[in-house]
C-alpha cells in the first residue's frame, strides 16, 4: 500500500511527507518550557554559574558590595533586566505585527527571571539590613516567589481544568446552573411553605457564593443546595404516591444541581489559581520598581 | 379532405400562442393544436397566485402578445384575451398521435382519429410532459408525484421536495407560505448551489431556510424513499427524516420519441439532449420546427420571441434577426475579423470543445453571459494571485501558463479549443499561475455562474471539462516528462466517482491493482493491526494512492476510505502499468517511491508490539481529529490543554488584530484527550461559506486562506451554510483608544473584543452586519495572531497532512 501526497504541479519525488522523519517544529505543540531546546533556560544557567564563580574568584575590598566594580555591573544588569522583565506586560497586550512570538517571550522572561536571584542577590553581597535597598531585594524576591508560583500553577493545572470542562464552557456552566434552578422552582410549585423554603435557599445558592478563601480551596461546606438534598433524601411521604414521585424528582435536580455547582465552582478555582498569584506578582513589580527608583537616587546622592 | 393550414403549431404554451398571434397577425393560414382543454397548460399548472417572473431581463419581449412579470392568473387572464382578439385559430381537447409527410403536405393525426393537413409544422410542446423521475428505490405506499397544483391543499404534513431549482424551490416556498398549513418543509439539492434557479427564488428560500420556515438540504441526493420517512446521502453519511409526500421537481427531459416520430434528429444519445436545429428554428426534418423549452430555452420571454420569429421566417422574412441581436453584437464588436453574429456564434461553437455540444440557441443565451475577448501575443489574460473563478475557453490562437512564478520564461501550452482557469472554478482559489496569450488569440470568459449552469444543462460539456481537469492532474501528477498522448489512454479508462463519507475505495486484502486521485475532499488510510484499525496516514485532495499494487501485484496492504464526502478519478490499473512499461523512467521513480512506502509501513508493522500505546493514541487522536472536519481542513487551529491556561490572550490578539473583533472562541469546540479544536475557520478544501455568496465576497488567497471582502451585504448566507459555526454576524465597532491611553489613563476598553455595550453604543442603530471569520491573518507580518499571543504555546495552526503524519509518531518517541 503507497500513500503519498502529490503536491498538483510538482514532481513525485520531492513531496513525499510521510518519507520524513522529522516534523517540523510548527506542527507540533512545543511548550513555553522546551521552547527552542530550553535555549533561555540554558543562558540563565550559564549566567548564574558564571555569576557565582566570578564573585568567588573575584577579591573586591575590603568586601562584596554594591558598590564595588562589580556591583555595579551587577546592579546595572539587574535593573535593565527587571526593566525588560516588566515590558512582557506590554508585549503581551500589543498585537504589533512582526516574527516575535509571545512564547519565546514569555520563555525568556521565566529563566532569566528566575537568573535574577543571582544577578540581584550578588549584586548586595549580602549586605542586607532595614534600609530602602534591602527592601528593593525584598520585593524583588516576593515577585520572583509569586513568578514561581505561577510557573508551578502554569505546569499542573491546565489539564485538570480541560478535564472539567469536559467540552463545555463557562457559559454554558452558568447556564445549566441557572436552567436547573428554573427546574426547581417549577418543580416545587405543589410543596407546602416549610418545603418551599428548602427549595428557596437551594435556588438562592450561586456558583460565587463564599468568600475568597472558599473560592480558592475549593471548600464549600452545608450550602442550600446540599441542606436541601439531605433534607428532601430524608424525607419520606407516608403514603402518599404523589408526594414521593414530587419529592423524587426535586431530589434529583437538587443532586443536579449539586454536581453543577462543584464543577463550574472548580472550574472558578482552577481559573482563579492560574490567575491569583498576577494579583501579588504585578502590583509588587510595580512597587519594586519604586523602590528601585528610591535606591538608584538614593545610592548617587547620598552614599 | 381534411383541413389544410400553412402552418400547424402543435402546443399552445408561450412559445405556440406568440407563433399563432404572429401567423394570425400575419394573416397566414394556421391551427394551434393544445392536448388540454386550456391556453398554456405548463404555467395554467402553476401554483394558484404563483408570481411568473420575466427573466432575463436584460432581454426586450418581440410579440403580439404581452407579457410581463405577474400574477399567474393576470398573466393567463392576458393571454386568452389576446388570443381571441387576434383571431387565433384554436383547437382545444386535440393530442396529436402522427406526424406524417413532408414539407408542404405533413399530415397531423389525432387521437380521435381525425385529421389536418399543414404545410409546415412549429414543435411547441414543452418538456413537462416528461418530468426526470426519481431514481432510488421507492416503497410501495410512498407517495411521490411531479407537480403541485395547489400548495393549500395540504395541511400537517412533513413534505420533502426534490430538486433546488425555480420548479421545486417555488413549491416549497409555497407549502410553507402558511404557518397556519403547519406543513413542515424540507428542499432537498444536489449541489451546493442552487445554479439553476432564479436569483430572487434562491434569496426567497434562503430568507425562508433562515427564518425555519424550510428545512435545506445541499449536496444531498435521496437514497430511499419509505412509507412515511425518506433517506438520504448527505456529504456527512446517511440522515433519514420523516416525510408524508415527496415532490420530486428534477427537471423534465424533452419528449424525445414524439418529436423523432415526427423525423428530428437530437444531438446525442443523452436523455437531456435537444433537437438539432438551423438558425431558423428547423430541424433536420425539413417543414418541422421547434421552439421554446424543447429548444433548450426555458424562460417564457424567449419562448416567446421564438415563436414570434419562427412564423416570420416561415413566412419567408429571412433579414430578421433576433430580439438579443443587439446585445450580442455589441459583445462581438470589437474582435477582429468581420462576422456578423451567428458566424461569431458558430465560431465560437465549433473552435471551443466544450461549446460544441450547444445548440445555436443555446449558445445565443450563453454568451449573453459571457464575455469574448481578443488578445494580442503576450497580453495577460490573468496574472498569477488574481482573484476570479471564471473559466477561460480559448477559441482561436493558444496561451501559455506561466508555471514558475520565479522564471516567466518556463511556460505550458494550452492549445486551441482548450480551456484554462478550470481550477479557480472549481475551488474558488486565487489564480494559480499568470496567463499569457501565446499569440493572437481570441477568448470566451465564462463567469463562474454562467459555467456552472453550462455544465448542468449541457452534461457533455461537463464531460468534457471533467476531462481536461482530469487530464491535467494526471500530467502533473505523474511529472513533466510526460505528454498528452501518453496518458490518454489512462484518460479513457479514468472514472471519476463520488464516495460517501466513510466508503472505502480500498480494502485491506483485496487484489485490485486501480490508482486512485483524490479530487476533492480526503481519505485516510488504515491498517488492521490485531483487530483494531490503526491509522496510518492522512491523504488531502490532490494525493494518489494504490500504485504499490501496479508495482508487485501484491493485495493491497491497507484500507482507504473517505473522510468526508470526496470525489475520486479511480485509473485503471493495466492502463497504467502500460504506461509504465513505456516509461522506465517512470517506473524507476516509481519503485523507489514504493520502497520508502514499505519502509513506512514496516515501522508501524514493527511499533505495534514495542509501542502500541502510542500507536493507539496516535490512531485514536487522528480519528477523533478527521471526524470533526479535519478531513477538509487546509489549516486548524489546535489547542493543546496540557498547556492552555485559559488567559484567553488569542482571542484578544485577534480582536485587535482585526477591527476589534474576534474571530475565534477558544473555550467553545470539542476536546479530544486534551487536544482542544477550538471554533475556528478551518480554511476547507471547498468552503462551504462561498457556495452561495451573492456578492461573491468571499474567495481564496495566496496562503489558501479563505477570506471575506468589503463587498460582503451581511446576508448572512455563509454563516448558514458553514457547518462548524465558525463566522459570526457582527457590527463592526470603531478603532478603540491606544493601549498606552488604556494602560496609563484607563480610557477604552481594553485589549481585546469591548463588550457588545461598548460597541453597541457607539456605532449607528442601522449599521448593517458583517460576516467575520478568519483570514489567518493574511497581510499581517508574522502571521496569525493567536500563534504568536500564545503565552504557552499551546495553540499552533497546522495543515491537517502535517499534524497527522506518521512522521509524528517516531518524533513522539524520540
């Protein structure tokens, strides 16, 4: 059995695709991590080593210090590099053409980020104290924690949240949400005032209900709509046929119900992890570059 | 001694009654002979209130009786008025039994028995009598008739139309006029277009299909009708619905054996063949004319004039030309050489294949669609990235295609009497190549309607430009050391056939040793590895597939089957390894070809074993890809969830890459273990959104992208006709304030699409729609946006053929 494809104006022998043993890189799905070989990961490492080894080898007197040769390089590395660092912002939301890819970005701004706890921490030489340059290092290192924090976020969660959304959208989650909960009420028409209650707090409970440390644990604890199916799963009529069959179906829309309220809930916290850590990561690396301004002016006109 | 008439005219449709008001205005001597017991049967059967129209209109009416576009009982009411005010001499309840004699004394026989004698006779009668029936099985029980008389008459009832052209499109619109009727209305096409019928029928349907007053169905033939349900072949597999009634309005072929009785010769053996006629409407029995629908001319307005000009020419005015004369002779004025319009017609006819099947007459209605041009040696006839799908027929002289955009020097010939273009017709894509005249040439443009239309009223004609498209993917396939005479064996024996989705062309095991092209849509190619099929490769239009069994004679190693609904030139096997014999060079290339094949498929063979799981993953994804369209997909937008945060940064790049609108939804799609196919263009093979475009907006470029216009009217006719919900209708929103005034001052709204409030309240109530879909960012540099704003790289745009390549899988392993 041949197969080939014959490419219409062109020879045989030069379109065979399935002959080759490579697929080029566009057809497959390289991620951030392995971009290009992990090309930016290998330079940041290759910084760092050097880094290290030439602040070892290197006798600055009487001590390692901002201030020295060397720290300055360093320093001087380092605000350039947080300068840039920080552009990704802009790059990220200016769709200017050209042959740049927000991946290759995004590659470089993870491994030299991360560099920078190198670059910056020997640029102190470990000089730190209760001033306005230990808290530049400060913020710095909680905008590189958080950065870490999103890398790890980054790497596990995608795939939980493609298996709970299972080819629905947030859209449509909402929207069995609310489908289910005109179900309910209609459903409970016949039920008496105490029944009706019940029902009336499962329907008054949204997906965004709880504070924000429930949103991100996932932890929702006696919710109208759990009450509610514990309370209708115990109930009983005493003979009575229809009542049963009523109290059957409301039953099932409020397990139903259940079940959608902790999937698209999940769906919220797995969203609102892939995000939260930008909260901390963006206002701090607006707040470190104050404080680096601080400590640029302050280091050349008072030191 | 019967009656004797100068002239007897045997129908008293359009075409009759304008001869007899002529003959009576004339004074000549004459008997209109109808079969019913009224004027004008065909149009009498017409829908009660049913709006006869007068295309086209471009055309002026020349006869005694007036018509104009109308209620169909205002225009009948016209008729018999004027009838009977010229004095025509009718004779109703009359169905003529023989014709007998010659010119000059033909003698006329009814069924009662009486006779007339007549000296010439005038053939009116149409093609209705002789509807084109159904040709699928029919359960006894079924009901299926070929007319509709009354729409009102039927209520509740689930009813299936056949056939999308002005006969079946009107009844259906007719049996849905009433929601009162609740009938519930399906049209079932042939095609994807509705070619044939009149452009205000099809937007009437459209707008009907759109509001969910009729169900349509294109490219879908029935397969069985059953008491109470019917079955269908769609381009996705089999669909059955129910149904009560089937109105099957297919057409209607000529009368054929009445009309040779009468000693006119037809054509060709064709069912849907006209008679042989002269300029004067004679055919070749001298004394016996025909016109109207039997002519070939459908449309009331030239039925009309026909009969009006007939009577004069039998009347000895042989100076009168007809009533398109001017029109013709303005297209045909500034070409060299002086002929007067029939030899133009007659010309072109003969000197282009594809026109020689025409009648006279249809040659006349044809090129009043076209265009005739001359060109002087090396004038462009269309450069290479133009846009257009007309087909170009040359009639004198010979072009050459440029080939290598690089070297305008290497050039193909294209003959006399060819045609070039074909490939824009078929695909809508941009221009291949450029065309230049190799000398002076003369050349019939032929718009891509206009084409269309010639191949289904004239299947000869269609024949043959299957034929030379045929002809030309051989000789590209198989190289450029090949001619003509070489492969035309292999033509003759060439098939061209349609293959449902999921048929087979090639079954593992058997022993055919036929090559097949694919010629429209794919297949893909499986092996039975233990008991599970195993996909093996991907084939898109264009490929060849089974020469390996031409080769060894060896049972074919593997199963072929169709994707999505495709069309295959199956050549016969012998015919090629002749060919091959002929050529060593060839076979030579050929072998080596093979040898890598086995290699391929020995890799699998051996995988099965050490990495079956991945085989299977392989197999299972490419499966679940090809049943969502990939199967006709040039270019997909894949999402690999593994690595998709959800940031959503693609839609937003491409919001602002195209006047704020985005023309992707990334959540919205279906999802395969992790490989999301998100709600985005697919870029076909043959777009379903330009089967029916009215401007004819939306076209091909030069990176295979699909893209829309500014000439779109927001009919929204693509957006209905796409079957991945991929074009959104959608009022285009002004630019938004830059990204710094958003950035530092907070005014705007933002990267990526506003909210439909924003855009709401700042673009005018009345602002029409526009269809938006996308145009994989052709022009922009870098290419498409989405691509490039992925943070994680996990969406990339692929062509189908690469994503699916068993290339991947020894990449996968490493």
């Amino acid at each position: 059995m041949a197969t080939r494809r014959a490419d219409v104006g062109t020879d045989l022998a030069e379109t065979d695709e399935v002959e080759r043993s490579t697929v080029s890189t566009g057809a497959r799905h390289e991620g951030v991590w392995r971009y290009r070989g992990s090309y930016w990961g290998k330079m940041a490492l290759g910084i760092s080593v050097t880094l290290i080894i030439a602040y070892v080898l290197i006798d600055v007197e009487p001590r390692h210090n901002g201030g020295s040769w060397l720290g300055y390089t360093l320093g001087t590395a380092g605000g350039g590099l947080i300068l840039w660092l920080t552009m990704l912002g802009v790059r990220k939301r200016a769709m200017t053409p050209g042959r740049w890819s927000l991946k290759g970005w995004t590659s470089a701004h993870v491994y030299l980020g991360l560099s920078l706890v190198v670059i910056g921490t020997l640029h102190t030489g470990f000089q730190l104290g209760w001033n306005v340059h230990t808290l530049a290092w400060v913020l710095m290192m909680i905008v590189i924690v958080t950065g870490i924090f999103g890398i790890t976020v980054y790497g596990i969660l995608p795939r939980q949240l493609s298996s709970n959304r299972d080819e629905t959208t947030e859209a449509q989650m909402l929207e069995t949400v609310t489908d289910i909960d005109r179900q309910l009420f209609d459903t409970a028409q016949p039920l008496d005032a105490d029944g009706a209650a019940v029902i009336q707090e499962a329907i008054d409970e949204t997906p965004f209900d709880g504070g924000i440390g429930q949103r991100l644990s996932g932890k929702y604890r006696g919710g109208g709509t759990a009450r509610g199916l514990a309370d209708f799963r115990a109930r009983s009529s005493h003979g009575d046929r229809s009542l049963d069959e009523l109290y059957d179906r409301l039953e099932a829309l409020l397990a139903r119900k259940q079940a959608a309220l902790s999937r698209i809930r999940r769906h919220l916290r797995i969203k609102a992890l892939l995000q939260i850590w930008l909260y901390i990561h963006v206002p701090m690396t607006f707040a470190l570059l104050a404080a680096l301004s601080a400590h640029i002016v302050s280091v050349f006109f008072y030191w | 001694m019967a009656d004797a008439y100068r002239i007897a005219i045997v129908g008293s449709g359009p075409a009759g009654l304008s001869a007899a008001a002529r003959a009576a205005q004339l004074g000549v001597s004459h008997i209109l002979i109808e079969k019913t017991d009224h004027l004008s049967d065909t149009i009498y059967k017409y829908q009660k209130g049913k709006h006869v129209m007068a295309t086209p209109s471009q055309l002026v009416l020349r006869s005694d009786m007036d018509f104009e576009a109308g209620k169909r009982e205002v225009v009948l009411g016209t008729w018999d008025e004027q009838t009977a005010g010229h004095d025509v001499n009718v004779r109703l309840n009359s169905e003529v039994k023989a014709v007998e004699g010659d010119a000059g004394n033909f003698r006329i026989t009814f069924a009662d028995g009486e006779t007339v004698s007549a000296e010439n006779i005038i053939l009116a009668i149409g093609t209705q009598g002789n509807p084109n029936l159904v040709r699928c099985p029919v359960d006894d029980g079924a009901v299926v008739q070929y007319t509709l008389d009354d729409p009102g008459e039927y209520v509740d009832e689930h009813i299936t139309i056949i056939g999308g052209g002005d006969a079946g499109i009107e009844n259906a619109l007719g049996l849905a006029a009433d929601p009162e009727q609740n009938n519930s209305v399906t049209l079932v096409n042939r095609g994807p277009e509705f070619a044939t019928a009149k452009g205000a029928n099809v937007k009437a349907l459209l707008a009907a299909g759109d509001a969910g007053r009729i169900s349509i169905l294109t490219e879908t033939t029935a397969s069985h009708i059953g008491t109470g349900e019917i079955t269908f072949d769609t381009r996705d597999g089999e669909t059955k619905i129910r149904c009560d009634r089937v109105i099957a309005r297919m057409g209607s072929a000529p009368p054929r054996a009445f009309v040779e009785a009468c000693g006119a010769e037809f054509s060709g053996p064709d069912r849907n063949a006209f008679p042989v006629l002269s300029p004067t409407f004679e055919s070749s029995k001298k004394g016996v004319y025909v016109i109207g629908a039997l002519a070939g001319y459908p449309l009331i307005k030239h039925c009309m004039n026909q009969g009006h000009d007939v009577v004069e020419f039998i009347n000895g005015n042989t100076t009168l030309k007809p009533a398109d004369e001017p029109i013709l002779e303005a297209k045909f004025k500034n070409l060299p050489g002086r002929k007067s319009v029939d030899e133009w017609l007659e010309f072109l006819r003969s000197s282009v294949t594809i026109l020689e099947p025409m009648t006279p007459l249809q040659m006349r209605e044809f090129m009043l669609d076209s265009e005739v041009r001359a060109y002087r040696r090396g004038e462009t006839l269309f450069d290479r990235a133009d846009p257009g799908s007309s087909l170009f027929a040359i009639a004198s002289g010979s072009v050459l295609v440029q080939v290598d955009a690089d070297d305008p020097s290497k050039t193909v010939g294209i003959e006399c009497g060819s045609i070039v273009g074909e490939v824009g017709l078929v695909s809508g894509r941009r221009r291949g190549s450029t065309v230049v005249a190799a000398e002076d040439s003369i050349c019939v443009e032929i718009p891509r309607m206009a084409a269309l239309k010639l191949q289904s009223q004239v299947p000869p004609a269609r024949d043959a430009i299957t034929r030379i498209a045929t002809e030309r993917q051989l000789l590209q396939m198989f190289g450029s050391g090949l001619t003509k005479e070489d492969i035309a064996e292999i033509v003759d024996s060439a098939e061209i056939m349609t293959i449902k989705a999921g048929e087979a062309i090639i079954e593992e095991g058997d022993t055919g040793i036929d090559l097949y092209v694919i010629r429209s849509g794919s297949m893909v190619v499986e092996k039975m590895v233990g008991r599970k099929p195993v996909f093996l490769s991907y084939l898109p239009a264009g490929s060849y597939v089974g020469e390996m069994a031409v080769l060894d004679d060896t049972p074919r190693t593997a199963t072929v089957r169709a994707a999505i609904k495709s069309e295959v030139i199956k050549v016969d096997g012998h015919a090629f390894r002749a060919l091959l014999e002929k050529n060593p060079e060839l076979l030579a290339r050929a072998r080596s070809d093979v040898e890598a094949r086995e290699n391929v498929n020995n890799f699998v063979e051996a995988k099965k074993d050490s990495f079956s799981g991945v085989v299977d993953m392989y197999s299972s994804i490419s499966s679940f890809l090809v049943e969502n369209g990939i199967g006709e997909a040039t270019d997909v937008l894949l999402i690999d969830e593994n690595l998709c945060v959800g940031c959503d940064n693609c839609e937003k790049a491409c919001a602002d890459s195209h006047e704020g609108l985005s023309r992707l939804n990334r959540e919205a799609g279906r999802t395969y273990a992790h490989l999301h196919v998100p709600t985005s263009c697919r870029h076909c093979e043959h777009p379903h959104c330009m089967a029916d475009c009215p401007p004819n907006a939306i076209h091909r470029g030069d990176d295979g992208e699909v893209f829309i216009d500014d000439t779109c009217i927001g009919c929204g006719n693509c957006q209905r006709n796409c079957p991945y919900g991929v074009i959104r209708m959608e009022k285009v929103p002004p630019p938004k304030p830059s990204l710094l005034s958003w950035l530092f001052f907070g005014s705007g709204p933002g990267p990526g699409e506003p909210e439909h409030d924003w855009i709401e309240e700042r673009v005018a109530e009345d602002t029409p729609k526009q269809a938006i879909k996308c145009d994989m960012c052709a022009g922009i540099k870098g290419g498409p946006a989405c691509v490039r704003a992925c943070p994680t790289g996990a969406a990339i745009r692929v062509a189908p053929e690469e994503f699916l390549s068993v290339a991947r899988l020894e990449t996968e392993q490493g």
